[in-house]
C-alpha cells in the first residue's frame, strides 16, 4: 500500500488540490495524478462509474502518484460495510461518504473503514498487499488504519445542528461541504450565495478547524475569488475542482490564446 501523501499534507497543515471526475477514465485519472495534483476524487453517486472501471482508475492513479480517492452514493449506516469494504479492496485510498447527519451514522462510517481496533472492517489482504507477496495480511491492517482517508459529507440543515457531535467521533479526517445539497436543505437550491447558505457553510468550517479537522467546500469553483479566498483564509484545505472544470479552463484560454495570434494582439 502506497503512503497517502494526501493525508499526510493534511496533517502537516497544508492546502491539498484535486479534482473530481463525474466519468469512467483511466486515462483521464493518470492525466491528473501527472499534472501534479494531489489526489482524484472518484464519483460513484451521481456518475455511470462502476466498481470495474474504478479498479482501472485506482490503478491509474497509483501510476500517477494521486492519491486514489472515492465517494460513494448515499448509503443507510447499516450498508456501509459491504459497499465500503468492496471499494477499499479494490484499492482506493480513501472513502468520501456523502450525507452524513448524525454522529451515530459518523461512527458507522469510521467502522467500516477502519480495522480493529479501531473499526469493525472485514478482513481481506488482496491487492493492497500485493496478494500477499509484499507484505503480509496482518502488516496491512495497521498500515491500512494509518494510510486510508476518511471523508465525510456535511450536506444538510440536519448535519450542520449535528456537526459539533459528529466530530467528537474519533477517526474522521476530512470534513467536505456538500454546498449544493446543501443549500437545498436550507430551501435555497442551487444558490450557493444566498446568506443562509454562506452562513452554514462558515459555521461548518469554523466548527472543523476548532476539532482540529480539515475541511474542504464542494463546488468551489463556483464561488467568486473573493469568497474562494475567504474560504482559505478561514482554513480550508481540501480544495476539490471538477474535472470538467478544469478541462473547459483550458479550452476558454486556448481559445484565447488562438484568438489573440489570430488578431495579433
């Protein structure tokens, strides 16, 4: 199993970037781990990405030097095991898990992660240990428990309330802010900026940094650079752009680009 540089520049109090790709590619993945980024975030929530394909995309960004991470779709507490487990087998280096309202669901997260003694995660050596040519079942899990990233989803009303609870749940790495869902549940769907919403997702940032957890917005490129820089200066440090995002940045300054040499100017 790789060291999860991600995890450790987090804990060394640095800014982490990477993206988020909504499509099944391999390619895309090792683009992205090559381009330096720090680690790409796998969609299996609202994609057509299948464990199959994440096998190939995990691998890719092993390549690369990413850091292999996945959300997946909403799940209820007492499925995480299974869906988990089949994820973290495959290879992945971290797990996002999307909705997460209440400490007890926290907990079942962390559990399903983590092996004993800090979780209740089901035995399996596999390709992490090089199907046990490279080190053995047992090795694997305490360097299972230091290396793997455990992401939560604060996404709601419900999980903003609880948010003071959830963190007291020992394992959590990463705090990320569902932005969209959330403005949602705050009855102002798609509108990032409305008051109500900023307020939210401040108070989940300053709540995270007080536990001493990292946090990071989701949909950030959305938000202007003023707010963008606010968010750093109040500690964000899982920084997450989509893939799309960054792909039609360069399109807009190629064309630029093409435009300017066109006109010479």
């Amino acid at each position: 199993m790789q060291k999860n540089k991600t995890k450790a520049k987090l804990k060394a109090g640095e800014v982490v970037f990477g993206s988020e790709i909504m499509f099944p590619s391999p390619d895309a993945v090792e683009i992205l781990g090559y381009a330096g980024l720090d680690f790409v975030y796998m969609d299996t929530e609202h994609s057509a990405t299948t464990h199959e394909s994440l096998t190939h995309m995990i691998r890719a960004a092993e390549i690369s030097g990413a850091t292999s991470l996945v959300r997946i779709p909403e799940q209820l507490p007492g499925q995480y095991p299974g869906y988990i487990l089949r994820i973290l087998d495959i290879g992945a280096m971290g797990i996002i898990v999307p909705h997460v309202d209440t400490k007890a669901e926290a907990q079942a997260v962390v559990d399903s992660m983590k092996y004993h003694p800090q979780g209740k995660r089901g035995m399996y050596g596999g390709r992490q240990t090089g199907y046990g040519f490279k080190m053995s079942t047992s090795d694997y899990v305490k360097v299972a428990n230091e290396e793997t990233l455990v992401v939560i989803m604060i996404e709601s009303g419900e999980g903003v309330k609880n948010l003071p609870d959830i963190l007291s749940v020992k394992g959590i790495d990463v705090v990320q802010i569902g932005s969209n869902d959330l403005s949602q549940s705050l009855g102002y769907p798609g509108k990032l900026t409305a008051p109500t919403v900023l307020k939210a997702i401040d108070s989940v940032i300053a709540a995270s940094r007080k536990a001493g957890v990292p946090v990071g917005v989701g949909s950030f490129a959305s938000f202007s650079q003023d707010r963008i820089k606010r968010f750093l200066d109040a500690g964000v440090q899982f920084v997450n752009i989509g893939t799309s995002n960054i792909i039609t940045s360069g399109v807009e300054r190629w064309r630029e680009w093409l435009d300017k040499a066109k006109t010479g100017k």
